[in-house]
C-alpha cells in the first residue's frame, strides 16, 4: 500500500461510512457499518458499490465496554482481533491488537486533552464548525517492546472527518491488515465517544 492513507468519514451519511484511499487517491477499502444492530457488525468492502466484501468486523457480545472484534476475511477465517481496555481507555483510549489471543500491538491516544476539547467546542454553534480546524486527536500503534510502528492523525476538514495514517516500519501484510482493521474499528467506537 502506498502511504499515507486517508480515512475520510462522511458526517451526513444516515449510516457510518469511511473511505479509505492510498497516497495517489486510490480506493483501497469502503466500510459501511450496519445501523440498529445490538452487536456490532461492520462490512469492509473493496469498492463503493459494496459488490465485493473483503472483511467482516464483528462484536464477541451485545453492546459491552470491553468487547473485542474480531476479523474475518470473505472465506470466513479468523485473522486477528481488538478491544478496547476497558476502564483504562475512559480517559486516554487504549486497544489491543490481538492475533488468536496474543497481544501483538496496542493503540494509545498521544494526548487525552485534545479529545476534551474537541468534544466541548464541538457542543457550541459556529464554533464547532471551526473546531476540526485546529484540535487533531492522534493514535499511535505500538509493538509490545514500544517501537511505534504507526500514526493515525486527525486532519483539518469541514462537513467530513479526516484522519491520515502513517506507516514508520516495514510490516508482513498480516500485521498491517490487523492494525488498519483496529485503527478501522477504533474509528468508529471512538467517533462515538465524540
């Protein structure tokens, strides 16, 4: 893949839906999640047309804290899995990347406080047009050993939500499917938190 990818959120869309395009503007996944569903089920498809399905992001249980979700391909293989850390990701979001039931990398927000005061302008009219401008919420992907070995950025945009995602180190196309579908998944769990 050609980095950096862009996931771009449309905020008018009755469902929540995010393109994920490469470095030369190239759809690489379409992700459509399913409304009124009481266990989450997410569809990543390879086009917009949602004519292929590539991968399946599902919930272990009905609308929980701490749930983990798992990924499975469109043969239904399992490969690989995240959750959420419980009442240690209240204040700064953390996730565990997990392939079978190994910890392979974790995800942790840089800095709480720029979520805080995104959430509280977001709340206040005109302002919260502005506010995506200039607060930018960021998630780094860790090995166990804390080699970061991806960014997930929040960028400027208006009427959308924007995020870039860096690659630091060369990784086996597993690793990176499993860390694009967290950071995927974590998206949306954290787009509902604000």
């Amino acid at each position: 893949m050609n980095y950096p990818l862009q996931f771009s959120f449309k905020i008018m869309a009755l469902a929540p839906q995010i393109f994920v395009t490469d470095a030369h503007g190239q759809l690489i996944f379409y992700v459509k999640q399913k409304l009124l569903k009481l266990k989450e089920s997410v569809t990543v498809f390879a086009n917009a047309e949602q004519t292929t399905p590539l991968y399946t992001i599902q919930a272990d249980r009905v609308i929980d804290f701490a749930a983990r979700y798992y990924f499975t391909d469109a043969e239904g293989n399992t490969i690989g899995a995240v959750q959420r850390q419980g009442m240690r990701s209240l204040w700064k979001a953390r996730y565990e990347v997990l392939n079978g039931e190994q910890v392979v990398m974790t995800i942790r927000e840089k800095n709480p406080w720029v979520k805080v005061l995104d959430r509280l302008l977001g709340q206040i009219p005109i302002v919260n047009i502005f506010s995506g401008y200039f607060l930018h919420p960021a998630y780094q992907v860790s090995r166990a050993e804390s080699t970061e070995v991806m960014l997930l950025e929040k960028r400027p945009a208006f009427l959308e939500a924007r995020f870039t995602v860096h690659r630091h180190v060369e990784l086996d196309p597993q690793e990176e499917t499993q860390i694009l579908l967290s950071l995927l998944m974590m998206s949306l769990l954290e787009r509902k938190r604000g």
